[in-house]
C-alpha cells in the first residue's frame, strides 16, 4: 500500500520534521511511518497532506485508495444482490428500487469517467 508523499516532500525541498510542524504533529515520526506505508494516516492528517502538496489524497495513498475501493464495490455488489432478493410487495418496495436506481445510476457514471 505505498505512499507517494516522500517524493512530493522531496520536490517541496521541506523536511519530515517541516511537514509534522505544518500538519500540527509532535515529530517527524509520524511522517516517517507514511512515508514508508508502515502506518496510515488518521483523515485530517490525510487532506492536510492533500492541502499541502495539492494533490488528491487518493493519489497521495493509491495502494489504500484501491483496496478500500474494492472492498466498497465488492460491499455494493452484495448489498445490490441483497435488495433484487427484496419482495416487490414489502413495506419498503419504494426505498429499495431508489437503492437499486442509485447502485445502477452509481455505475452508468464511472463507467463515463
């Protein structure tokens, strides 16, 4: 799952020690660890590095970026198959064809992206 912050960081010429005082951390430690994919980091921390870099945290952390994207898409597919099991006669037809609308509108447009 590894990081892309290292070469950024080298790019900007700033120091681990620089970025954990920008992200408002301690030490550099932290830094260090996200750098090399041994931990990830908490969300705030996460956009702070997007806002700093200026570059998507989705790009910033591709390796955690798609194995929380398959995970999402494989949880879709089941929660899809769960709904199309649902009666058609229960008490709650209308939500689930607004689900099972959304999961099909979802992937018509990723599919344009």
């Amino acid at each position: 799952m590894g990081s892309r912050i290292a070469p950024h960081r080298h790019k900007s010429g700033l120091s681990q020690r620089e970025i954990a005082i920008i992200l408002g951390m301690v030490g550099e430690i932290a830094v260090s660890r996200h750098e090399r994919s041994i931990a990830i980091p908490a969300l705030l921390v996460a956009v702070g590095y997007e806002i700093i870099f200026n570059v998507p945290v989705a790009e910033l952390f591709p390796g955690v970026y798609e194995t929380v994207q398959l995970g999402i898409e494989e949880r879709l597919l089941q929660l899809e198959s769960h709904l199309q099991d649902v009666s058609p006669e229960h008490h709650t037809a209308a939500s689930t064809a607004r689900k099972l609308e959304w999961i099909e509108e979802r992937r018509s447009n990723r599919q344009t992206n």
